[in-house]
C-alpha cells in the first residue's frame, strides 16, 4: 500500500502548486486512474511515486509518501526499482539495452537476481505479453504497440508491487491500444498488481478502472468510484457525456451499459434507427437514418458541391531500401473538406505526408497541387503549395520567445496565431507553452505562407478533450477558408468529430476510403463509442441530443 | 564424447575467445614486415570471417577495415615516394625539389628507387595486417556482448559505450527529423542563424531524450549501490589504474625487444596482478547479475589457444629466423616450414568454431 500524504509540489521558478496537500492511497491490486486537463499535473503525480520528481524535474516537493508505513520520499527511483515500476511516456527513450529479451532482463540484473529466476521470468513475461515470437529482434524495428509493450514487461520482471503507467496508449493505433489495455488489465486480475495509469484518451480506460483520480489544474486530487467523479469531471470520455445529456443515472462507463440504457429509454425517439428502410439508407451504411440525419446529409452534400480537388496524386509508390513503404496509392483532397488518414503504427501514414509535401522522393506515381508537382520546387515555393505540421511540432521551433518566433515566420503569423488561439503571452517561451498552444504556434508559422493544402500528422498526440475540440474548431475555420486538410490519426473520437473523409492504409496501400461514416460503419476498429451503441451512422453525442430532441 | 558435440552447436563463440584469437594474430604480423607470411595471414583471417561471421550489422564492417588497411598500405607507399632517399635501383629518375638548409636530413622526391617502394610496400602490409585482424574480432564478435563480458569493475564504461553506441543513430535521426521540419517553415537565412535554427531543436531533443534515457535507467535500478564504503571504491579505482599502465608497459616491452627482458617481465606481472587484486575487490561488491551469460567450452578455448599459438610462432620467428621475418629490400623474401605452419594455425577457428546462431535461424524454416 502506497500512501501520499499532503503531498505539495511546487516547479522551479514558480509559485504555484502543481500538487497541493495531496492526500491519496494506492491499495494492493486496484487500477486508479488518474486524469485531469494537459498540465494539470498527472505526469507529476506519477514522477513522484516513482522517485523522478523532483529528482529529475527539479522543484521542491513536501509533503510524504508512505510504502506499508514507511517513508520512502529521499529513497531514490534505483532503490524503488524492486517495488514500484515505471513506464515513462516515450518507451523508445528509455530502452536501455537493444533487444527485446535483454532489455526484459536488465531491471533484474541491476537487482542481481540469480540467472535462474532470470530466465524463467523472462520467459513468463514474454507469454503473459505475447512477445515471445520477438524475443530476438531489435528494439528499433518493433512497431510502436509491441515497443509499449516491451517497455511494460521490461518494468514487470522484477515483480514489482506497483507498476506506473505514463500515457502508454496514447501514441498507440485503436488495436495496439486495446492490446496494450488488455495486458494492463490481466496485470491487476492475475497478478494483484497495483496499476496507476495516467490518460487522456478516458474512453478506452474507464471501463477497466477501480477508481479514479482526478486533478482538476489547482493541484487538489478527487478521488473516488469512477461513476461518482465522472458526474462532475470536466473531462469525460463521449459515453459519459452522452449520458450526462440524457439524463441516465447512474452514468454508463462501458458500451455495453450504454447500450442497455439506449434500448430502454431513448427507443421511442428513434424510429428510424430501427426500420432502416423508412427514412431512406445512409450512405453506404448498414444502420438506419433519421429527419435529423438526412438533413445532416445534405448540408454535407452542399459542401461537397463546391468542391474542387486541390491536390490529386496518383499511384504513389515509395520505397525504403528495398521494401516497399507506400504501394499504388492514389488520394485526392477536395477543398473545404477534412480527410482523415488513419491506419495501424507503421502502415506508411508519415510516409505518405511528406510524399505530398514532396519532402520524401518517390519511386513512381504524381502528385498535383494547381498544376504543380510540389517535389520538382524548392522548399520556399512547396510552402505555399503545401503546409506540413511534422508529428514532432517542437522540431520546428528553434526561437526563445513567441513573438521571435512570429517575426522570424512572416508577417501574417502573429494574426493567425491570435485567430487560432487568442492570448498567448509575446515574451513566452515555445517550450513553456502547453502542448495545444506549440501546436497552435506551430501550425500558423506554416499557415503564414497561405498553402492550400494543410496536412497535419498526428496532431492530437497528448491534447485533452478541450484542446481536440479547439483544433476541430480550428480544421473547420480552415476548411471553410477552402483549404483542403489531411490529419493523420489515431484517434477515432477526434475523426468523428473533425473529419468529413477517412483513408485507412495498411501496409502502404490504401484499403478504405470514404465518407466518415461508411468508413467507420465498415471497420469496428475504428468506430467511435455512440457508433458503438447506437448503431453506424452515428459520430457523436450532439448528433444524438439533436436527435432525441426533435423525437 | 556427447558433451563436445553439443559445445559445437549453433550460437555466437565467446566475443573474448575471438579477441584473443585477433590479437594473436595481430601480434605475429606485428612480428613480421615479410610479405608473403602477412599476405597469407590476411588469407587466413578472411577464411575464417567468411566461415564464421554473421548476419549482423556488425559482421558487415569487415570490408571496411579492408579498405582501411588498403589505404593505409598506399598512404605509406605515397610517403616513401615523397621522401624517398633509400639508395638502390633507381625506377624513376624524379627530379628532387630543393628545401631550405634547415630542414635537415629530409629529401622530397628525388629519384624513386625499388627498395623504397618495397620498404614503403612491407611497412605497410604489417600495418594493415594488424587492422584487418581487429575487423575480423570486430565482425566476428558482437561489441555488445564482449562489453557484458567485461569485469564488473568496467560496467560502468561497458554501459556507457553501450549508450553511445545506440544515441549516435538516434542522433543522426534527429538531425535529418529537425531539417526536413526547418524546410516546412520560413525563418532566418544566415549563415549563423541558419545553423542556430538547426542546432538549438536538436540539441533540445538530444537533451530530452538523455534526461529521459537517464530516467529509465534509473528507475530501473541502476546504480544501486547496496553500501560500499568510499575507500574500498577508491582502492579499486588506483588498483584498476596501476594495472591498466603496467600492462601496457608491459606489452610494449616485449613487443618493442630492445628493451631488456627484466622489464617486461615486472611490469607484466606488476600489471596482472593489479589487475586481479581490482578485479576481486570490485567482484566482492557487485549486486547485479548477468542474463544469459556467455559459456566458455572447449570450442572457446581451442579458438582462444589456436590465437596464442600464432602470437607464440610469430615472437619465435622474429627471434630465431631473423631474415625470415625480417627479409631485406634488396633480395627475394624467402619462408619455411615452421613460420607458415604458425601463420596456418589460425584457421583452427574454421572447424572449431561453431556455427553463429543467425545464420542457422534464416535457414530454418519460419
């Protein structure tokens, strides 16, 4: 049992509390999951159960934690490393050694355990996390889930008491997530360990937690039944918010217990969801329609007529060496629409963007932006035919405040950061802003060169709820201002929200491609949680309050 | 007899035996400038890369230490064609640039006689020759693994090697990330601010991925320390440091052979013996363990002694047979039984060796 007690932490050079008086208790074999709005202080919280902050992190920490009644708060992590494990954000950058089998085994070397015990837990953790068919391969060349998952065992062969999970679904494809879950889950159910795992992604965690604790962003922790703090949390995956519009009590947490609820009570409202043939078919959809979703049909429809295709390649082929990364691709961005890329980690989506942008050569295929290939042009002209924001935003910053940074990008820059998210402070520094903030910086020093096309890879990666519906918000200001977009994505709430079109790729070649809501009524995988209860055709809760308003 | 079956079935020999068997090597054409005897034991250690290697990154490096040791040979050629003055048959009758007064006893060019290209020719084959019997340790031998084999006095080195060796790609990959992003954005185009723009994202990320590697590596038990107190670890550290100089005094006076006998006897045994006493006291206090470690079997110690054996014929030659070793410019080098005997015992390897475990895993079927 770990104890905090009154736990305060305040960063360096600053004079509020990330954490205040933070009372909280982690009982043996329980999953607690903690969440909270970006830099409401989850990773801190975290950093402090394993010994990092302030340690690594710098600031001044008061405060006790308790292991079984003894304080451990000077123990340093090396010393913990027996008892509590811990997975940092980004699996890669803590591998230490360059196969899989020996980084499972360097924890328990560095315990000294005898090379008996060694290599039988090494084989046990292989199994219990399905590696076992990877136990020779290098590090590098795992796709991200297995590294997530690599990264896990390695933590779980010492046997630890309590394992520490920083967001570790959250650069994950739906599948690798599920998968990763699964493991976390048969932690806590087979082996009684205690599991905290920080998330943004609620939808996929909840169903699995025993209690949740939530920080709000003035450094206190509600704890308690996750029923209980989801009712009044201000982050809540679309399941919960849809049952705090309809009234239901107490709140669904899984699909299944939404699903019950909708049977029940909304059934009068949606006539249509069960006749399909009255209303007339969706597009290519299985499930019904309603009045309210034709009409929602043909707005989009009015959309679509005043399209042109602003960027069009055709048979794209690019290879890496030898192997093939994108085989005979052919997309078309239509303006004024957002198209969402998805597909599994490593199926090529990185790939194809800076194919579009021109960056990455190609071995065969076109692409065409307004009669020109952005690959024949030199880096100043492809700006203004297409923008590009690289997963790692941080890579374009390089300046100490923001209003350098706005100078040094063009004139414009200023304005559209302040029409993309208003009040950012001139004489920050990039890497103080919040994750939404950079990326919002990040995005208008290359909207300031006016492209038509603006591709986005994986923007979401870290955002809350809040800052995934600002950048929606700011993708249909673009849209509406003709620019064509294309987001790369993991996320399929945000594609529900955001996007009008999906592609999905899977190893390199294009294998669905549509309206978002055929695409996502086709494949399970990527549906989102109201398609999940009330049938395909349906993205999200607003569609659903209209819905049962108008019924 | 089933015991010595099994020791050769397929897996990866003792990094260390290969070393030894390497510097064995290396040691006899450090004995030697005859051409044919370094000709034939580069043969031998190609026979043996090839038998032996895997397929692993670094089972490829071997062609690069042959184009070094290539290289090396013609860099030395080039400079006794430079600065000639070796009397003797006259090849090329080059003009010689005149110098000042002052730099005495140096010549440039001037006519290029036989004896100085092959001086040039034999000095540098010996050279060569020792490189490409370090390649060969290197292709045949995981570096990896031949570090996790190291005392545990040096694991703090090993690991850090270990980590440098894995952030240099990383590193590279960074800096190929930050100037495709830097394209993607207008910015300031000067020299200096170009590079400004180029180096601050990726030191930034160097830093955070180091931050985040040092925060793995710790929460994961590194370092414990388990209570030693500071004299001991201070002991360890002269002892270490004194056996690190006396062997390589050591090994250079017996290499170097004008040096008297008495002395490199001392030093080697001042330098083992240090190296044991650091070795024991460091052991007493080590808490970690080593996963799979690799087994040292027979296969191990007939690659390792077939080394020794050569090192051993070469030191012989160089002291009984001095013009075979030693073959002047002038005349045709000769050789005989024993030096190629010693050179040919090091392609016991090729049939002592086990197969590496990677090449039998692409053979088997999937």
């Amino acid at each position: 049992m770990i104890e905090l007690r009154r736990v305060t932490f305040t960063p360096p050079d600053s004079s509020e509390h990330v954490l205040k008086d933070v009372d909280l208790t982690i009982e043996e074999g329980e999953l607690l999951l903690v969440s909270g709005p970006t830099g409401s202080g989850k990773s801190t919280l975290l950093g402090v159960l394993a010994g990092l902050v302030p340690r690594f992190s710098g600031g001044a920490l008061e405060g006790d934690l308790l292991l079984d009644g003894t304080s451990i708060i000077r123990t340093p992590p090396r010393e913990r490393a027996g008892i509590i494990g811990y997975v940092g954000q980004d699996p890669v950058a803590g591998f230490v050694t360059d196969t899989v089998e020996e980084e499972l085994a360097y924890g328990m070397e560095q315990l000294g355990l005898a090379p008996a015990t060694m290599r039988r837990r090494v084989e046990e953790t292989l199994d219990l996390l399905g590696i076992a068919d990877l136990r020779q391969r290098s590090l590098r060349t795992l796709s991200g889930g297995q590294q997530q998952r690599v990264a896990i065992g390695s933590v779980l062969t010492t046997h630890p008491r309590f394992v520490v999970l920083d967001e570790p679904t959250s650069a994950l494809d739906p599948t690798a997530a599920e998968d990763v879950l699964a493991t976390i889950t048969r932690l806590v159910h087979d082996l009684g360990t205690s599991v905290v795992v920080a998330e943004h992604r609620l939808e996929r965690v909840v169903p699995f937690a025993d209690r949740i604790a939530l920080l709000v962003g003035d450094g206190s922790v509600a704890v308690g039944d996750p029923a209980d703090i989801l009712e009044t949390s201000p982050i809540v995956p679309p399941l919960v918010e849809l049952g705090r519009e309809l009234g239901w009590s107490p709140l669904p947490l899984t699909v299944r217990d939404a699903r019950r609820r909708a049977r029940g009570v909304a059934l009068a409202d949606r006539v249509g969801l069960t006749e399909p043939d009255q209303a007339g078919p969706p597009p290519s959809s299985s499930g019904g329609s309603t009045s309210a979703f034709v009409g929602r049909a043909a707005s989009a429809s009015e959309r679509v007529e005043t399209n042109t295709v602003t960027l069009s390649a055709r048979s794209l082929t690019v290879t890496r060496g030898r192997t093939p990364i994108l085989h005979d691709v052919s997309i078309e961005l239509p303006a004024g629409r957002v198209t969402a890329l998805m597909g599994r980690n490593g199926s090529g989506k990185s790939t194809l963007l800076w194919t579009l942008q021109g960056t990455q050569k190609r071995l065969a295929g076109s692409v065409d932006v307004a009669g020109k290939d952005p690959a024949t042009l030199d880096p100043d002209t492809r700006r203004t035919l297409v923008g590009l924001l690289p997963q790692t935003a941080a890579d374009l910053l390089y300046l100490e405040t923001v209003a350098e940074e706005c100078d040094a990008g063009g004139p414009r820059t200023r304005e559209i950061l302040d029409s993309l998210v208003p009040g950012i402070p001139d004489d920050q520094h990039p890497r103080d802003l919040s994750e939404g903030q950079r990326l919002a910086l990040a995005l208008s020093l290359i909207l300031s060169a006016d492209p038509p096309v603006v591709l986005l890879d994986e923007p979401t990666r870290g955002l809350d709820y809040a800052a995934k519906h600002a950048l929606a918000e700011i993708l249909r200001e673009l849209t509406a201002a003709g620019k064509a977009v294309l987001v790369a994505t993991h996320d399929v709430e945000f594609v529900a929200e955001a996007a009008d079109d999906v592609v999905v790729l899977a190893d390199g070649e294009v294998v669905s491609a549509g309206d978002v809501r055929s695409v996502t009524a086709e494949s399970p995988a990527f549906a989102p949680q109201v398609s999940k209860v009330f049938g395909p055709g349906w993205l999200h809760v607003r569609e659903i309050v209209e819905a049962v308003g108008e019924g | 007899m089933s015991a010595l079956l099994v020791a050769r079935l397929p897996r990866d020999l003792h990094p260390v035996a290969w070393w030894v068997w390497a510097i064995g090597l290396a040691a006899y054409a450090s004995f030697t400038t005859n051409p044919l005897l370094l000709l034939l034991l580069v043969g031998v250690v190609s026979v043996v890369v090839a038998a032996r290697r895997g397929d692993q990154p670094w089972a490829r490096s071997f062609r690069l230490y042959v184009g070094l040791a290539l290289f090396i040979v013609a860099t030395r050629v080039l400079f006794r064609v430079l600065l000639g003055a070796v009397p003797g048959h006259v090849l090329i009758d080059l003009p010689e640039i005149p110098l000042p007064d002052w730099v005495l006893g140096i010549r440039l060019l001037g006519p290029l006689t036989r004896e100085a290209l092959l001086a040039g020719l034999y000095d540098g084959m010996r050279l060569g020759a020792i490189v490409i019997c370090v390649g060969a340790a290197n292709a045949l031998a995981n570096p990896k693994r031949l570090l996790r084999s190291l005392p545990p006095a040096l694991y703090e080195v090993g690991t850090a090697v270990v980590v440098a060796v894995t952030v240099l790609p990383q590193l590279a990959e960074s800096v190929q990330r930050v100037r495709a992003a830097q394209r993607l954005r207008s910015g300031a185009t000067g020299k200096v601010r170009r590079l400004r723009r180029f180096l601050v994202p990726v030191l930034e990320d160097a830093l955070e991925r180091s931050m985040a590697l040092a925060a793995g590596m710790d929460t994961r038990g590194y370092g414990r320390t388990a209570g030693i107190p500071v004299v001991t670890r201070r002991i360890t550290s002269t002892l270490m440091l004194v056996s690190l100089v006396g062997l390589c005094v050591g090994v250079y006076a017996v290499l170097d052979g004008t040096t008297p006998g008495w002395l490199a006897a001392t030093m080697l045994v001042l330098g083992a013996g240090a190296a044991a006493g650091g070795l024991r006291l460091a052991g007493r206090r080590v808490t970690r363990t080593v996963y799979r470690p690799d087994r040292w079997r027979w296969p191990e110690v007939v690659v390792a002694l077939s080394g020794v054996a050569v090192g051993a014929a070469g030191w012989w030659i160089a002291r009984d047979q001095v013009p075979i070793a030693y073959p002047g410019v002038s005349t045709v080098p000769g050789v005989t039984l024993t030096a190629l005997a010693g050179v040919l015992i090091g392609l016991v390897p090729v049939v002592a060796a086990p197969v590496p475990a990677s090449i039998v895993q692409e053979e088997a079927p999937a």
